[in-house]
C-alpha cells in the first residue's frame, strides 16, 4: 500500500492521474499513433511526414520537394518541421533541403534506398562574401540512410552547424562548400561512404567520424578532424589543417527508422562499439544491434502535453517525436533504462515555464536522437540534465547517448537558460552536439537571451564527437569529470559583451571557452578551434581560449584560437601559451600541450 501511495503521488507529479494509468494499463483508453506490429499498416506520423515508395509518380515527389523548399528555404527562424522518407527502391528527384527539412531511406542499408539526382543544400547569397554567396547560416537540417547517385557533376551538400549526414553513400563526388569560395562553417558527416573526392573547399571546420573516403578529400581552413576514417587524409595538422585518428574510442550509431520484409514498421538500435573504422555497414556487413516495433513507441503529436508524453514513458513506451515544435509546462522525464527518444523532422522542445525540457534519470542506455530544444521567456536553469548530480555509476556497458542535439536560446523567439547541457552519468556518449545562444534572429541581445554556459560535464568517462558550443555569457563548455575525451571542438566567443567589466572572469579578462575543471586528472582532446568576433565597436579580450590544469594527462592536441573579425581577441590559445589573436585577421596554433 505504501508503494502504492508513492506510485500515486510521483504520478501526480506528472499531471496526470492514477485512474488515467489504470485505464490505460487495462486497454481501456488505449494511446493514439501507433500501428499494430501485426500489419503493415503505415502508422500516423501527422501531417507533415511524407512516405514514398517506388510506385509514386516521380513527379509528385518532385512537386512536394519543391513546394517544401520553397516554404523553407529562408524560413529560418520559423516552426514548420518535415520530414521526407523513402521506402527501398530507386528514386529519380533532385531534392533540395531548406531548413527543418529531413530526409532518409527506410533500408536496412543505405543502398536500399538510391536517389538519382541529388540530395542536396545549396549555399545563399552573401554580400559580405566576396564570392556573393555563403553557408554560413545552412542550419537545421539532415540527410540519412540512403544513396545518392548524382547525375550532376557532384552532390553539394554546402551546410554549418547542426545539418548531419549519416549512413549516406555518395556514388560520385561530394560538395561541401557552397561555390567560389564562398564561406562556410560546418559540419558532421558519420557512418557514411563517398566513392568519389570530397570537395570541402572553404568549410572552415569539419568532423567525419567512422567512415570511408573512396578519394582523396581536398582543402580545410582551420580544423579538420577525421575519427576512425577509412581513407583519410595523414595527420598534418596545421598545415594542412588535418588532425587524424585511426580508430574511434566508443560508438553506438545512432537509432534510425526502417521498413522490415514485411513492411512493418521498426526502429534499428545500433550495438555498442569500441575501436572502430569505417562504416557499419559498407561491404555486405551486417550491422549488429537490435530493432523495436513501432508498437512499441508512443508518437507524439505536437499539441501533446507534456503530461501525457510522461504517462506514455511510465507505461514503458519508447517516444517518436513527429514534426513539429512541442511546448512544454513541465520536463519530459525518462525514468527507465533504454528508452529511446527518437525525432523525425527535427522537433522542437520548448519549455515555456522555466523548467527544464527533458530530465533523464541515471539509468543505463538510454537513447535522445534528433531533437532541437529552444529555451523559452521564463529562465530555466538547465535544458537537459543527463543522471543525478553525484551519482557516480559505471555504465560502461550500455552508456546513454545523445545524437544530433541542437539547443538554441533566443532565435526563434527570446530565450533564456542558466545552462543549455549538464551530463552527470558516467560513460556518456555526445556525438554531434550544437549548443547555441543566438548571434541573430529575434530576441538577440546581451540582456535579452541571456546563458551562462552550454555544457557542463560531470560525469566520469564522457566521450564527445563534435562538440559545437557557440556565444555563451561565460564559459561555453566546463568539463568537470574524471577521463573525459573530445573529438573536435568549435566554437565562437560572445559577439556582443557591451564591455570588458561585463565580461570579466575570476581567472582574469573574459572567459575560456573550454573549460577543465581544476581539480581534474586525467583528459584528452584533439581538434579545437575557438574564434573571436566581438562586434560592438569596444576592445574586448579574452586571455586564453582554453583552459586547463597543467598535469600531464591533461593532454590537448591541434588547438587554434582564430581572430574572424571586430575588436579585441584571445591572448592566448591555451594557459598561457600560443600568441594573441587580436585587432585584426590572425591565427594561433598548437599542435600538443603540455
């Protein structure tokens, strides 16, 4: 009876009542959009999903393209979300992606699903630009398991920040900048093959982990890091700008939505891997895992509650989040080990009351993938918290993972959060992470969206891929716990401090933007590029780019500290080494310290 009252009580807490859970328990008011696992019957995935398969008229996909892009090609700021899947067979469109626009295969392989034409992300005109063109601000946007064959010259795939392509097969050449040099700062490219070059040209940085290049890759600016890359340009680093690991440390893919033999609806849960090259599925290989019926997820729908996500979850549901932005009143709580979060069409969540938008408990494997989280008026303290603070427990063996991740505050609308990211479980895995306070956009200003920090990580034995962590009022990234490892970082310093007093740290003028915490003894990075562009006509300085205990397993490789623009600069790249970057255009490099 007394488990019964605490049940009841925590219950409540969800805003949701006891006799609710009992109806549902016993069938009686059975969860809406999700299909049996017993048909093939396409599940609700809302309005704004568009399945295909090889029967429908090419022309119609191409008009739904079009019309998409057309809507979102500028739309940057806006809430439409979609989402394009194709189920296996060939497919003869040119499919470009403006923002929030999704596409991927339903295969089990990548060559289940081949494009014939493009899949593409084009660059916009730029003024500032001496080529008059850029993709400086290609966001929020993906492609995912399926081929391209280009029946251009090559695939442009002209992106930045939070715009991944995984378990893609390029048949051809690959385009990564957006023409004539124009600028570009992207990008994250895992689990895929190209055949041909990989032109990537003006992209200032770029992470392609677990992967195989058929060609050689060509140009970089500052920071280019390949992790576990079959073909891979020889290390370099500076010049050129090429920081190259035989193998990555530990990987799990992430989950993706496919269409068994039978038609039927599931979603593929990537196995565990440690020291791995290349793609997992290149080569006739298998790639190892499990799968779970789509029965066994709730699809939510954008007007859902939070509370009836969280009865969902309790009930021991997995949660596909359909298009759309979710506004939330209280957290999304993940309490049982191994639930998946999977999002189509990059959802939004969007805490409105100052609370955080997602809390996961410390439980073993728990999976978030796919998801953007927009601050709201009302300040949270956190955005997602990953386990209890002080909770130290090895989840070596099914570590939770957070996948193409992407939080914003301000942009959308004004937004503000003490920390977007706080990881306190051990063994976590970050792979693809934009953490973001708005540079442009609406609500933009220093006391406007205001953040302290984008990531704070507490936990022990971490493992980030692709840690992108921009503007932040004070440190971007803290790393607090015991045998942390980054592979790559990129970030930019606040653009806008109004002065120096406004932006002054404990530890002397402005503040790191990667920061390891004092007390720590063990860490490793390689690849890190941190950028200064303080825009408000004031002298702004930071004294060091990074920050760290001078121990000797406290190990950073290939670091630069870049003046883009403005005022000011950075003093040094790391303590008190490398030569400042200030007043005008200059770069600091250091290849290992200590």
């Amino acid at each position: 009876m007394a488990r019964t009252r605490r049940g009841t009580s925590f219950i409540r807490r969800l805003g949701v009542t006891a006799s609710a859970v009992a109806l549902t328990a016993a069938g009686l008011a059975p969860m809406t959009g999700t299909a049996s696992a017993h048909t093939n019957r396409q599940p609700d995935f809302g309005p704004n999903v568009f399945v295909y398969d090889p029967s429908t008229p090419v022309a119609e996909i191409q008009a739904k393209f079009d019309q998409i892009f057309a809507q979102q090609e500028h739309n940057e700021m806006g809430t439409a979300r979609y989402a394009v899947l194709f189920k296996p067979g060939q497919y003869d469109v040119n499919a470009r992606l403006g923002y929030y626009t999704t596409v991927a295969g339903l295969g089990r392989s990548p060559d289940d699903v081949d494009v014939h034409g493009a899949v593409r992300v084009v660059g916009q005109p730029d003024p500032s630009s001496a080529a008059g063109i850029s993709a400086l601000t290609n966001f929020w946007r993906s492609a995912e398991n399926l081929s391209v064959t280009p029946t251009d010259w090559s695939n442009q795939w002209a992106v930045s920040q939070a715009s991944p392509m995984r378990r893609v097969h390029i048949k051809g050449i690959l385009w990564l900048e957006p023409g004539n040099g124009g600028f570009s700062s992207g990008g994250y490219i895992a689990d895929s093959k190209v055949d041909g070059i990989t032109i990537n040209g003006s992209q200032q940085q770029w992470l392609t982990r677990d992967s195989v290049l058929g060609d050689i890759w060509t140009n970089g600016v500052w920071n280019q890091v390949f992790s576990g890359v079959t073909g891979a340009p020889a290390q370099g680093f500076p010049s050129p700008p090429y920081t190259t690991l035989a193998t990555s440390p530990v990987t799990r893919e992430k989950p993706y939505l496919y269409v068994d033999d039978a038609g039927r609806y599931r979603v593929f849960l990537p196995a565990l891997r440690h020291d791995t090259s290349g793609t997992t599925w290149d080569a006739g290989q298998q790639q190892q895992g499990s799968s779970a019926s789509i029965d066994d997820f709730y699809i939510a729908k954008p007007g859902d509650s939070a509370a009836k996500i969280n009865l969902a979850l309790l009930l021991g549901k997995n949660l596909l989040l359909t298009p759309g932005v979710y506004h939330l009143d209280q957290p999304i709580h993940v309490l049982r080990k191994n639930t998946v979060i999977l999002g189509l069409g990059m959802p939004s969540l969007a805490p409105d009351t100052g609370k955080a938008a997602l809390q996961i408990a410390d439980v073993d494997g728990v999976r978030v993938a796919g998801v953007l989280v927009d601050a709201g008026k009302r300040e949270s303290d956190t955005l997602v918290q990953v386990g209890s603070p002080l909770s130290h427990r090895d989840r070596s063996a099914n570590p939770t993972s957070l996948q193409d991740v992407f939080f914003r505050i301000g942009g959308p609308w004004v937004g503000k959060a003490e920390t977007s990211l706080v990881v306190n479980s051990d063994d976590t895995i970050i792979d693809n992470i934009w953490a973001w306070r708005g540079d442009h956009g609406n609500g933009i200003g220093w006391t406007q969206n205001t953040a302290d920090t984008g990531v704070v990580i507490n936990g022990d034995d971490v493992t980030a891929y692709g840690l992108f962590v921009e503007h932040y009022q004070k440190y971007q990234t803290i790393w607090n716990g015991e045998r942390g490892r980054t592979i790559f970082y990129q970030s930019e310093l606040p653009y806008d401090p109004p002065s120096q007093a406004a932006w002054t740290s404990p530890t002397g003028k402005g503040y790191a933007s990667y920061k390891v915490g004092p007390r720590v003894k063990s860490h490793d990075a390689w690849g890190l590029g941190v950028y200064s562009y303080f825009n408000q006509g004031v002298d702004i300085r930071a004294d060091r780019g990074i920050e760290a205990p001078k121990t000797p397993k406290v190990r950073f490789n290939d670091m630069i500290t870049v003046f883009l623009d403005g005022s000011g600069g950075i003093e040094r790249t790391i303590n008190d080494a490398g030569t400042p970057v200030v007043g005008s255009y200059g770069t600091s490099t250091i290849v290992s310290y200590p």
